[in-house]
C-alpha cells in the first residue's frame, strides 16, 4: 500500500538556487538512509552531481528561451511511502523509478532515493522543473496530487501491492492517510491519562492533579490557564481547548453533578451512492425504534428509486435480461481475474528463474572444482557460500522442471509480453469487477423487492412488490409498470413518512419522474 505526496521545492530565503538543491538532495541521498547509496537510481543524470546538472539546465534555459524564471520553484518532489513488510527495499526503488518514467514521460531528468531508516519504507522521487532540451518548465497542474495517487496505485496493482481503497479529502488527505495505524495526538494522549486517573476516583481536583503529575503528566497553572504536557510529546495544551475536558466540566465530574463521557477517536464514515435495501423488519426486531423506521423507509425509497434508473438507462427492465447480463459479468471478471493471475504467477517464476540462473553461471567452476577435490570437506568449508547457491539453483530447475536452461534475454522479452498483457488485462478486469459489482447490487434489490409468490418460471417478472413488509403494488409485467414507478413510490411511501398523507400534496409535473 502507497501513499503519495507531491511537493514543491523553493528557494528559501536569504540562499541561493545552487545552496538550496545541494542541501535537499543531499538528504535524499543520505548513505546512512539509503544503504550506503546503493538505493539509488536516476534517469539521465548522475546522482551524484544532480544538483550542478539541474543548476545548468536552468542556465541553459535562461539562455535558449530568454526568459526568466516567475516562481521560485527549483525541483518537484514526491514521496512514496508504502506499508511496513510488505516491500523490499529493492523493489521499492523499482516501484519509484517506474511511477517516475510514467508520470515524467522521460521529459525531465531524476532520480529515486529509497529510505529504509523509518518503520515504513518511503522513495523520494525528486525532478528537475526544467526539461532535458531546456525550453520548457514542469508545472503542477490542478488535480496533480490525485493524478499521482491514481498513477501510484495503478502501478502498486501491477507489483500486486495494497492500494488504499477510499482516501479521504481535507485534513486527512492521501498523503497523511495511516489508517489504523495513526499515532494518537497529543489531545487524544492527554485525555487518556484523565480517564485513566477518574477511574481511581479521587475525592478533589487537586488529587485529579497529583494523580495525572504521578503518571508522568506535566502540570502548569497561569492565572486562570491550566496546561498540561504529556510526557511522551513536546509543548502544552490548554484544558480549555479540550471539548468534555476543560476544568469546569472535570470539576462538575469529580462532584457527582455530570456523568463523565470518555473520548473516542472518531470513525470516518464512508458513503455509498447504491447499496441494498434495508430488511426494516429485522432491524426492528433486533431493538431498533420508530425514528429508525422512518429514516430506513426513506432510505430504501432511494435506492429503490436509483435501481429503476439503472435499470431503464441500460435497458434491463426484463428481469431474464438482467439476470443473463449479471451472470456474463460475473464469468467475464471471474476469467479475466484467472487470466491476471496465471501471468503473475508466470512473472514471478521468471524473476526466481533469472536469479537462479545468474547464480548457477556465476558459481558454476566452483561447484566444478568441488566435484574435482572429491567432495572435500576442506574444499567444501572454503566455498560453502557459492557451493549452497549452486546446489539451490539446481534444486530450484528441478522443481520447475527446465530442462534446458533459458536465456536471460528470453526470460527478460517474455517478462516484458507478460507484463503488457497484464496490464491490458487490468483495465478490462477493472472495468469489469465495476460493472459486475453495479449488477449484482441492483438485481439483488429487485430481488429483495419481488413477493413471495414469484413463480420461476414465468417470462416477466409477475409478483406483488414487496416493501417495509406491506404488499405496495401489483405488478402484471415489470416492464410496464416501471414508468409509473417513481410517481407511485412518492404517493404511497413519502407522504405517509411525512405522519399524515392529507398533510402533504404533490405536485411533479408529467415530465418529471
């Protein structure tokens, strides 16, 4: 799983553009970051005069174009953070210099730096702003940083990587997103250790206090101002900017007069446009209320309303059309799914394959003067390295049965094929799963919505429309009474969820259903 984010790189003030791109390249390419440097890898430039061969291009710009240049940025960056264990570093380096060439297009020169110092490994991808013919700059367009993020993921599918399936907008947006793995804040910390000392249910505010200084939490009064630090975190925070926390609301609590309420970390909730139909009946047997009721009437009104449109848009109004179309999805995503993965398996064979092959070549005339000593254990203990990598390349054509060993150039070609067929394969499987998964909703919901006296084998769909658990409609064929659908399901349903049906009047004009 990766998370993105693209970053501007300025001139900072009071330095010069040369300053600038030596100090953060320099902390890309950080030996104790990167393994000695063996993490790197770059595309028509030297990573180790990146920053003097970025310099002259943006001379060389001056130069040919005349032009100088408007904004203060030097370099783009991004980060490329993916999930802990499950990447190697190698082939995170990978990973960041294919997304570079794809999304770069080959028109600017960079480089990838592929940290290992943190839990998570992350690359720093960082490009020039100007181009290798030094006439034109990179400009971060509007919608850049999901443009990257949809790249990313797509490539992240390809190397078969977790991708995160709904980032969120706004504060915690693609490149912070950490999932459940988010540290807590300082606020969260704090409220921690109060709930943790209320529970030993001290008598006073100021017992409150010592109990909170005993576990390690840094008390400090200014005037009316109580701050407290934890001691795990840097700075104070005021109790008064914390909601359920503040002095008043914990004394009110410590006195008997309210009932003290924990925080809990809020759960981001996801919409869906299209889902099932609720079983209201059931819910209302399990203990849920009236007001319940009501929202679920309304809520299945509007699935069943966005149902009939799917359905007379794509022409599916006979229930044995719709029907066929699901199942020939279905087969479609469930083949070209076989499909992707045979290729991925192939894949993955190549790349043991390759690996054993150049270790079979490379200690082949050792495992040769092995069989010359005899078997010596004193040979044996002088190249025991070379001698297991030999004997496990040999174990591992066995197993996969090559006779003949293969070309490292074949292997490399048929690579390159596999992974063009699959990636193909992907955008039809993609587009597939979307529209297996639209199918499959829908019908379910008419299925939900058919009487229990549906008989299978009738051409058209002849049954009573069961809703909320009333019969509501009779239909002779579906087809014919979709048109008046929307109309009959505002009459019958809304205006009695609205407590009196003569309390509401109607007025939607023919056209509008």
């Amino acid at each position: 799983m990766a998370t993105t984010r693209i970053i501007s790189m300025h001139v900072n003030q009071g330095k010069t553009i040369a300053d600038c791109l030596a100090s953060r390249i320099d902390y890309s390419k950080n030996p104790d970051k990167t393994q000695g440097g063996e993490l790197i890898s770059a595309y028509e430039c030297d990573p180790k005069t990146a920053d003097a061969e970025f310099l002259f291009s943006k001379r060389q710009y001056k130069a040919l174009t005349g032009r100088e240049q408007q904004s203060d940025v030097i370099a783009y960056q991004v980060r490329q953070s993916f999930k802990p264990g499950e990447i190697t570093p190698e082939e995170a380096n990978r990973v960041g210099y294919e997304f570079a060439e794809r999304f770069l297009k080959g028109r600017h020169a960079f480089f990838v730096a592929t940290h290992t110092d943190k839990k998570h490994i992350h690359n720093h991808i960082i490009w020039n702003s100007t181009t290798l013919d030094c006439k034109r700059k990179f400009r971060d367009f509007l919608g850049s940083g999901r443009a990257v993020a949809r790249l990313s993921d797509a490539i992240c599918t390809e190397h078969r990587l977790s991708v995160i399936a709904a980032p969120k907008c706004g504060k915690n947006h693609y490149g912070k997103w950490l999932g459940d793995n988010a540290k807590p804040t300082h606020r969260e910390l704090l409220c921690g250790l109060i709930d943790a000392a209320l529970l030993q249910k001290p008598d006073s505010f100021d017992a409150l206090l010592k109990l909170l200084a005993e576990a390690g939490c840094e008390v400090r009064r200014r005037g009316n101002t109580l701050s407290l630090r934890h001691p795990d975190r840097k700075g104070f925070i005021r109790l008064s900017s914390i909601e359920g926390y503040t002095e008043d609301a914990l004394r009110a609590v410590l006195a008997g007069e309210k009932e003290h309420t924990p925080r809990r970390k809020k759960a981001q909730a996801t919409r869906k446009k299209d889902a099932l139909l609720i079983d209201i009946e059931a819910k209302l047997q399990v203990g849920k209320g009236v007001g319940y009721e009501r929202w679920a009437k309304v809520f299945n009104v509007k699935q069943m309303a966005q149902t009939y449109n799917y359905l007379r848009e794509h022409g599916l109004l006979d229930y044995e059309v719709l029907e066929a179309r699901a199942a020939a999805a279905t087969e479609r995503y469930h083949t070209l799914s076989a499909q992707i993965k045979a290729a991925e398996g192939r894949m993955a064979e190549i790349a043991v394959l390759k690996t054993h092959i150049a270790n079979y070549a490379k200690t082949r005339d050792v495992y040769a003067g092995y069989r010359k000593a005899g078997y010596s254990k004193k040979y044996l203990a002088e190249h025991e390295g070379d001698i297991l990598l030999h004997k496990a390349a040999k174990k591992a054509f066995d197993k996969l049965g090559v006779k003949k060993l293969p070309s490292v150039k074949s292997l490399q070609e048929e690579y390159a094929k596999l992974l063009s067929e699959k990636k193909a394969a992907y955008a039809k499987y993609r587009r597939s799963r979307d529209e297996m998964r639209e199918l499959l909703l829908h019908k379910q919901n008419v299925d939900r919505m058919l009487g229990k006296n549906e008989r299978e084998d009738m051409n058209m769909i002849r049954a009573y429309l069961r809703l909320y658990n009333r019969h509501l409609f009779p239909f002779a064929q579906l087809p014919q009474y979709f048109p008046d659908f929307p109309a009959f399901l505002t009459e019958e349903h809304l205006a009695p969820i609205f407590r009196r049906e003569y309390d509401v009047i109607f007025a939607v004009p023919f056209c509008m259903r």
